[in-house]
C-alpha cells in the first residue's frame, strides 16, 4: 500500500459545508494504483454537522489480469508422444479471451518446434463451455495451475484425440464479475454486501473490454455516511472484485471525484 499527500478543495455556508476531494495517482509517485492511502492537511470538520460522501466520477483502466504468474494459472500442458513426456508452456501475463488463448498457445507449440494445428480450443456461445480439438498423438493435461478453471475443466482433466467439451462453463473472467470501488472514507455500517459491511462506495460491471479506460460520471450519486469525526487526516483507496477480493491494476492510473456534505443539524 502506497501512502501519497493530496489536496482538497472547500465551501460553507451558514447551513451546509461542500468539500471536493480530487484523487489522482497520475504523476505520483505510487506503485500500486490499485491500494494506496492519502495523507490530508488537517481538515477540520465540525461537530455541529452532518457528514456524508458521494464518488461522483472515477476513470479507471481495465488492465488487471486473467492469466498471470500472480495468479498461478499460466501454465499449459501437452504432449506430442501420447502422454509419455510432456512440455509446459509458460502463457505470457495478460488478459485473455478464448480465441488469444488459442492463437497465443498455437504460437507457443510452433515456437518450440511442434505442430500448431494438432491443438485448438475454441470457445462454444450456445454451451458457454470450450471445445478442444487434438489430432494424432498430441495429449493435454490439466495439473496445478489453475488454467482449467478459466477454460472450464476439471484438475487432472486428460485429454486425448478428438474434440473434448469441458465439463464445466467457461470461467474467462476468473470470477471477477463486478469491479467495487472501496474507500475508508464511508462508514461501513451503512453499506452490506451480502452479511458482510463493506467499505464499497460504487460497484460497476464493465462495459468495454480489458485495455480499455472505464469512466463514468455518476448520474444520481448515492451519499453514505462519513467515516471520520472532528477532522478528516487520512483515507485509503483500494479496487477489488464483487467478493472483497483485491485486483491488480498493475500500474495503470486512477482517478477518483467525491463530493462531501456536511449539513447543520437543526
């Protein structure tokens, strides 16, 4: 987790208080855009009002990964002699479909001097499972990896000649389903996801594909609770998946907009 000062923006009035916090990791000096946490001047907050919190836009980049070392699910299996010796081959960190993972794996078995039309896998849209073709001698083997479960196989799956449907639907995602923005600036009291309180401010399934930038305004903010009394000193801010579970932008930018109301109370 990356630690970075920032600056913030206030107005007042004689019955409400408006603050801006702008959060951008673009041009900081934080490694991990995916969780860091800001440290603010002292920004005083009085005791009179109360305090809620809004995101009101985030731009954000689709570039956490299916496939990676990270996540242990890089490695392929296959054997060109029937099962009697194997090779494994080591698929580059990224994020992939089922059409890149058959182009990248076909390039991967001409690169180490076999025959790229013995092996194909194919995506089937009326099933949501795979279909993999092998031809002659030519065997795959799921073992620890975890490959299988984005293709919908089972561990120690072996497959032989002819065309092999997985058991299981395809799991492309790798069980990211929802991206949830997450702040300590809320009270977690004041948001459940399933049993569980959450520090979830917004939670959005993308609408464009892994590369590219995922942006919205919010067009009806929802204001929680603020998670601080008598002055706000610091916030974390993290992206994970729907279950809690921390995503790796690795890198890419984020940028955050919200909106914090104080009103009197009467």
């Amino acid at each position: 987790m990356n630690i970075i000062i920032y600056y913030y923006n206030i107005m007042s009035s004689n019955h409400k208080q408006s603050l801006l916090l702008n959060v951008s990791t673009t041009n900081l000096n934080v490694t991990d855009t995916s969780d860091f946490e800001i440290i603010y001047p002292s920004i005083a907050l009085d005791e009179g009002y109360d305090y809620t919190i809004a995101l009101r836009s985030y731009s954000l980049w689709y570039s956490w990964r299916n496939i990676s070392a990270e996540l242990g699910n890089n490695e392929f299996r296959y054997s060109t002699d029937g099962g009697l010796t194997f090779t494994i081959l080591t698929i580059p960190d990224g994020n992939y479909g089922i059409a890149d993972i058959n182009t990248t794996i076909k390039n991967l078995v001409e690169a180490n001097g076999d025959d790229k039309a013995n092996i194909s896998i194919v995506g089937n849209y009326s099933t949501l499972k795979v279909d993999i073709t092998l031809i002659g001698s030519y065997v795959v083997r799921f073992l620890a990896g975890g490959l299988q479960n984005i293709l919908g196989f089972n561990l120690f799956d072996e497959l032989t000649a002819g065309t092999t449907s997985s058991s299981n639907k395809v799991n492309i995602t790798n069980d990211v389903d929802a991206i949830a923005i997450h702040t300590t600036l809320i009270d977690p009291r004041s948001n459940l996801v399933n049993d569980r309180f959450s520090t979830c401010i917004h939670q959005f399934v993308p609408t464009s594909g892994p590369g590219s930038n995922l942006a919205q305004t919010i067009p009806d903010p929802v204001y929680l609770p603020l998670n601080v009394s008598g002055g706000l000193n610091r916030a974390r801010f993290s992206i994970k998946d729907q279950n809690g579970n921390a995503l790796n932008m690795n890198g890419e930018t984020a940028t955050y907009s919200f909106h914090i109301l104080g009103v009197k109370r009467t």
